[in-house]
C-alpha cells in the first residue's frame, strides 16, 4: 500500500516563509549585553565578529515575535497596578539604551519603572522574558541568578550603566499564562566583571579559547558557530565574508577601521565586504605558510594547499 503523502497547508508554509524572507542576518552593530552572560568568550567573539549568518525557521522567527508582542502587554498589566512605567526615554523619544567601549558593547531596556508595589520610591530596571513551562518552573525553583544566569547577567549591565540599583524581572509561562516576578539587586562587582569580559571580547585580535575542545560538549551542539570552531581539514566550515572576519579591519573608538583602505568603514562597508577581504588568520581552520601584500597561503591537516586572497576567493575559488 502506498504511503499516504503528509498533508501540508500552503498558507501555513507562505506565512513562515514571509517571516524568513524578512529575517535579518542576526549580526548586531555591537556585542549585546543580551548575551554577555555566555560562557564561551570564544563565542561572543565569533559574535561580535559576524563570523556566523543566523538561519531560523519561519516557526521560531514567528516565536521570537511573540517575545516581543508580550513586552506591551506586561506594561500595561504593571500600570494597571498604579506603576509608572516608562518604555522610552523623553529626551529621545525611543528605547533607553546604554554603551560602553567605544559604542561596541550595550544594549536597549524593555523599560524603567517606579511606584512598583514592592518597593514605590526606588526607580527599576525592567527586563521582560517568555518561557516554555520546562524553563518556567526551573526559573521559579531557582530564581534567576541560577536558572537564567544570561538574564542576570544582562539586568546587571543595565542596572550599572544606567546608574539604577535595583531591576525587576517578569516572565511569561507561555503554556499556562503564570507570571513569575523577582526583584534583583545591582551587584557592582558582578556588573564589573562583565564589563571586563566584554572588554576582552570585543579588543582581542584572535579568538579566546573555546569552553570545551570536544564538539560534542552540551554547549558546542548547540552553538550556532560550531561548524566554524571546531572545524578540521579542508573543505571544513568557513566564516562568513564581511569586513569583521578580515584581517585588515579593527574596532575603533565609535566604529571599524580598514587599514588596507585607510578609512573608517560604515555599517554598510562592513556588511558588504570588499574584493581584497582576507580572512583572520585564526579564523582558517589551516596552518599559515605564506604571505604577501594581497594573499596569505595555508596548508590543511590532510596536505591541502590554499591561497586566501580576495578576487579569486569571492569569485568562488
């Protein structure tokens, strides 16, 4: 008997293709505060690099999207409680937002808060979340700080660069519609950590050291930048092509520099590249045997030679 084919809706797969063909490359100006919590300095960097094109399916980017269409409903449910809530800051008329290093490290806040219930005089950093009922009741067995340490990491950056000592977190269950609510307290030595690591992060010239050197560690499956980490031999994973992972190009006070250029590079410069773009040596999974001006030769565990230079590189070869 043959198989019955599985029934498919075309509207369903139009709608999630939409989401996909609207998605962004994942890559942000700058190294949010959202992941500075990582454990994987070796990561963040890859990050901060664009060495990895975020690919999602049209179901989580619809996902993602409903994270966000929460954020205006949990303001209007804590100023139902008689809260002041703002969502954007007066004098600009958008998103509170903080920097630090030269504008490559910050973040935006979900809001600021005060005449909270728990505490009416002190002014709150908000941070809104949604979670699967598996990571809502972690998040309640063992608050934030342990169950959701990204989280925590990203209030305390807020909480310290917006001189404000005190953040409340409010999650969603996704399942059942409970709300979990904790209030956290600014830890300055936490906060200065932090900034330290992303420090690091941002001004190294090559990759830190991965968290585990086995691609099958927990935290390496589930890493987006794996094929590129842990990539042996030749015709192994390569980053993407883009002003970050060449090695003409340096963060700066307030933007990138190309020294091979001699110019300041905008964001749109840095996205798109250009025909001279060599790769950061670190970034090849290969041994480097020579160079010169415009090229930078290597060879590969297996014997493999390859030459690394632009024009013949972006047209395929």
């Amino acid at each position: 008997m043959a198989e019955i084919p599985p029934i498919t809706s075309l509207t369903r797969e139009a709608i999630f293709s939409g989401y996909e063909a609207d998605a962004s490359d994942g890559f942000r100006s700058h190294l949010g505060a959202s992941i500075i919590g990582k454990e994987c300095e070796r990561a963040l960097w890859y990050d901060f690099r664009w060495v990895t094109r975020s690919q999602f399916s049209g179901r989580v980017l619809r996902l993602f999207e409903t994270g966000q269409l929460e954020e205006s409903r949990l303001v209007r449910n804590l100023r139902r409680t008689g809260a002041t809530v703002l969502e954007v800051d007066p004098q600009t008329g958008r998103q509170f937002r903080v920097v630090a290093h030269g504008g490559h490290f910050g973040g935006s806040l979900d809001g600021i808060a005060i005449n909270l219930l728990e505490a009416p005089k002190s002014w709150h950093v908000l941070e809104f979340k949604t979670h699967a009922n598996k990571s809502f009741t972690d998040l309640v067995a063992k608050k934030v700080r342990e169950s959701k340490p990204q989280h925590f990491a990203q209030m305390q950056i807020y909480m310290a660069l917006m001189a404000i000592d005190r953040a409340m977190y409010l999650a969603v269950n996704k399942d059942t519609d409970d709300l979990y609510v904790e209030r956290v307290d600014a830890d300055p030595k936490v906060a200065s950590s932090l900034l330290g690591k992303a420090h690091r992060v941002i001004f190294a010239a090559a990759p830190p050291p991965r968290i585990s050197d086995d691609p099958a560690w927990y935290q390496c499956r589930m890493c987006d930048h794996a094929p590129v980490c842990h990539a042996k031999g030749s015709g192994a994973g390569m980053p993407e092509v883009n002003c970050r992972t060449c090695l003409h190009s340096t963060p700066v006070e307030g933007g990138w520099h190309c020294d091979r250029h001699q110019k300041r590079l905008t964001e749109v410069d840095q996205r798109t590249g250009c025909d001279q773009h060599l790769y950061l040596p670190p970034l090849v999974p290969a041994t480097q045997v020579d160079a010169g001006d415009d090229w930078v030769d290597y060879e590969f565990s297996n014997g493999v030679l390859w030459r690394d230079a632009g024009l013949i590189k972006h047209a395929g070869g």
